[in-house]
C-alpha cells in the first residue's frame, strides 16, 4: 500500500490539476460566449449571400455558359478537400471527429480512383493528417496569431483556393467543419463549395423579376468568389464556436473526473492514517502486557 | 403614404446598420452611381470602390465603401460588403495607409483591366476625401 506521504502527494496533485481545467472550463465557457454572438452577427451576410446568388442562378438563362465556379469543369477526377480543425488542443473528440469524417470521404475517392488534395486549416489536422495523407496535403494553413476568426483571414483561404481552381488543379472542393448545435453537440460537416450545391433553393420562394445590372454572368463571376470566402468564415464561424464548445464539456468532465479522484484518494488516505495510529496502539499495548 | 424604405447593411463579421427612414440611397455601382428611391424595381447588381449616401428624413450619412454587392426587394435594399468605413469616424492615418496599399497595388504590372479600373476609382475616391 502506499505510504500517507505518497497519498498526500498525490491528492495535492490531482487537486491542482483540476484547478487549471476548472479555470480552462471557464475560459472557454467565456470563449464560447464571444464565438456564439459572432457566429450569430455573422449569419446574415452569409444568409443573404445565398439567396443572391439562388436568384441569380435561377435567372441564369444558359447554363452552358455559367460560370465554372457555379457549374463545375464537367469532371470530377480531382477532389480538393479543405480541412478546417483547431490550432490548440484539449478540446475533447473535437478535431477527431472532423478527421474521421474527412477519413471516410478520403477513403471512398481514393477507393474510386480519384485523386485527392489536401488543404489543412488548423494545426491539429495537420498533425492528424500528415501520418496517413502527408503526400496529398498540398497546403497547410494556421492561424495561431489571429485572436477570433476573421474575415480577412478567411479571405486568404477563399483566394488560394479559387487560384488553383483557375489553375485546374482541381474538379471539387468540400470543405469539413464541426457545426455548432449546443455545447455538448457538435456535427461534423462536409460541405461542397465548389460547384456550389444550388438544390436546396427548391423549397425558397424565388422571385424571378430582378433587374440586373450589369448582366447575370458577370454579376456571378463577382460574387462566386466572394461567396467561397464567406462560406470559409462562416464554417470557421462555426468552427471556433464548436471548438470552445467542445472544450468547455471536455473541462467539465476532466473537473469532475479529478473532484471523484480527490475523494477516492482522501478515502484511502484517511483508512491509512487510521490504520497506522490502530498498528502503533496495538503495538503500545502488547508491549505494555509483556512487561 | 410615406416614401420611406428600408436599408440594411452587413458585413461579414456582424449587422453593420440598419434603417427604417430612408428615403433616398445613392449607390456607387459597377456601372455608375445609382440613386435609390422607394418602389424601385428588384435589382441585383454589385458596387466599385465609392461613397455611398444614407438620406434619410433628418439627416445624411456618407460611408466609404470598397466592394460588395446590393439587392433591392420588396422596398428593402440590402447591402453586403466586405469594407465599408463610416466618413465621419475614419481617420486620417487609415485613409493614408488605405492610399498607399492601392497604390502600390496598382503600380504591379500584372493585373487585368478590370481590376485596374476598380483600383483606379478606389485611389481617386479616396484621394478626394483626403
């Protein structure tokens, strides 16, 4: 059995374990906050962007001289993946289950004789990735210096990723992010930006009696690569709500987790003491008797 | 019957205004500067580097803006744009820096005609704010 002084020292340590994820749990509860509102601030440019660009497309007269980005090449040999997990760690299944979800829409191209491209956003998925994929990751991008996501910073992306679509170094592109539901949930998303998914507008009312000026082709080819980058921030929106999310149900478990260990442990470590003082009364008392 | 609409303006990081009382809006797009009145017709068309003017019934409010498009529907015009500066709280040292970066951008030889039109219109707008 371990002495009383191992068991003291053991419990101080759990006890100031818990004290840095209490504090974590509480920064990221505050975090978590910030994110929320601008994930919300942030939703209806992107809403409004969407239905822009429904409209415009349903206005589009010929859909054989649509915009590559909206349409597509015609092919889908080259898949782009854009992989967007967090730079910081201690944020429970977070990152992995971004990259399970990304794992199994690898497999499945790679499993069709496609090729495959790689873009990381964050370092963790870098660091998940490099092991099995490190020869398809052609860019890795991390923004450790930038306090909150910000547009600028997703603009950057949104550029990269249209230059070498008008490189045709790729056919698709599907970006993987967590979507915020609540603290305790988040799903992972894979979401095909490139060429953008028009479906869901069936169920919009659609007014087809705009006036457009200039005409629609060009209008499009303004506003499709500012949509790429809004989509991008608006999944890092999401993301970095999902991330202090993640994080904040993670340091609650861990604080939970050390506050049973530090009773376990008080438990054995008070039997032990009171085994000690009954060893050194019997100890007392015998040699008293032999006298 | 009053001849008041509605503006709204976003960005990507948050709502950046929003107006009940407008009744005018002069809009610098691609193709020149448009003036907004109420009941005009559903448009879609996207903005070049300009001022943009908020008349409303008591005042006048000018913002600097860069790109982005606008859509006017149902008497409610909406703005989306990246940057956009409200004239009365720019400072001077960021308009001088906002100068400086279109100028170097548009002294590389590389870029195509459009985009040097749009940077030409950005340093002269912005050189006649100074």
């Amino acid at each position: 059995m371990a002495s009383l002084d191992d068991l003291k020292k053991r419990i101080t340590s759990v006890k100031s374990t818990q004290k840095i994820t209490k504090a974590m749990k509480m920064v990221a509860a505050a975090k978590l906050k910030r994110a929320q509102d601008s994930a919300e601030k942030g939703r209806p440019y992107s809403e409004k962007m969407n239905n822009v660009i429904l409209n415009l497309s349903n206005g589009i007269s010929d859909k054989e001289t649509a915009p590559k980005l909206l349409s597509g090449t015609g092919k889908d040999q080259i898949h782009l993946c854009v992989v967007m997990t967090s730079d910081r760690g201690l944020c429970g299944g977070f990152n992995s289950n971004i990259i399970k979800k990304a794992k199994i829409y690898f497999g499945e191209i790679l499993k069709e004789g496609k090729e495959l491209k790689i873009i990381t956003v964050g370092s963790k998925g870098y660091d998940q990735l490099k092991r099995y994929y490190g020869n398809k990751i052609i860019e890795s991008i991390s923004f450790k210096n930038s306090k909150n996501a910000n547009y600028f910073d997703a603009e950057k992306v949104g550029k990269m990723i249209i230059e070498k679509f008008e490189k045709e170094e790729f056919d698709i592109c599907t970006i993987f992010y967590n979507q915020f539901k609540n603290v305790i949930t988040q799903i992972p998303q894979a979401q095909r930006i490139i060429p953008l998914n028009t479906e869901s507008a069936d169920d919009n009312e659609l007014e087809d009696n705009y006036e457009f000026e200039p005409d629609e082709d060009e209008i499009l080819n303004n506003l499709l690569p500012k949509n790429i980058s809004t989509q991008i921030f608006k999944a890092m929106l999401e993301n970095s709500a999902s991330e202090q999310g993640a994080r904040m149900s993670a340091m609650d478990n861990a604080t939970r987790n050390a506050g049973e260990m530090v009773d376990k442990l008080t438990i054995q470590y008070n039997r032990s003491r009171q085994a000690a003082i009954t060893k050194e009364l019997i100890e007392i008392i015998s040699g008293a008797e032999s006298l | 019957m009053s001849e008041e609409f509605k503006v709204e303006i976003v960005n990507p990081e948050a709502s950046f205004l929003s107006k009940e009382d407008v009744t005018e809006v002069i809009v610098p797009a691609f193709e020149g500067e448009m003036g907004i009145l109420k009941d005009h017709i559903s448009i879609i068309s996207f903005l070049k580097p300009g001022i943009l003017t908020i008349h409303s019934n008591s005042e006048e409010h000018k913002f600097y803006v860069e790109d982005g498009i606008f859509e006017f529907k149902n008497n409610t015009l909406s703005v989306l744009t990246s940057s956009i500066f409200d004239l009365k709280k720019i400072e001077k040292s960021r308009l001088m820096n906002l100068i400086k970066v279109a100028e170097e951008e548009a002294s590389k030889q590389e870029i195509d005609d459009q985009s040097r039109f749009l940077i030409d219109q950005k340093i002269e707008v912005l050189k006649s704010l100074n």
